[in-house]
C-alpha cells in the first residue's frame, strides 16, 4: 500500500543519512553499473552468489569476518557473509 511504501522511503532516507558519503558514493556506483544489485552474499563455498566467481581465500575470509567492505573483484559487488545455522541438539533425556 502507499502507506506502506511512504514509511519505507522514510526509514531509507534515515538510514541513508547514517551511511558516509564515500559509502553511499560506491554502493550508487556499483548499483548503476550492475542493473540496481550491488550487494550480494559469498556462499559458503566461497563464491560470489552473483557471478559465481570463486573468491581468493585470503578475500574470503575477509568477507567471512563482515566487519569492512569488501567488493568481489569480477563483478565488484559489494559481499558480505551469513554464517550456516548452528544445529540443533535435540534435548538429552535421563533414563533411570
């Protein structure tokens, strides 16, 4: 709905007030050059989620680490990582 529409370009005007210029000026770059997608995720394989393009391991584990911005050096994407799901134990039961 508009309404809808409307409280979402606040909060993107808000959170695009937050962001540094040089930032903002390479994620509308990159944006611009890639048809609107400039960030995508490295999987866990360590590629690019976008251009497929195995990522160096010293890059990957920069990405891995999601604490600065690093570009995938084919297709300059800015990536970031999401680590896997821990898994589930399920509860240990006592058995008298």
């Amino acid at each position: 709905t508009e309404t809808a529409l409307n409280e979402t370009t606040a909060q993107r005007a808000a959170l695009i007030g937050e962001l540094p210029k040089q930032l903002l000026a390479l994620f509308e770059q990159v944006a611009k050059a890639r048809r609107g997608v400039a960030i995508c995720t490295a999987t866990r394989e360590g590629l690019c989620s976008v251009c497929h393009v195995r990522l160096r391991p010293p890059v990957f584990q920069q990405v891995r680490q999601n604490d600065s911005i690093v570009q995938c050096e084919v297709c300059h994407r800015i990536l970031y990582y999401v680590p896997p799901p821990q898994p589930v134990t399920p509860p240990t039961t006592v058995t008298s």
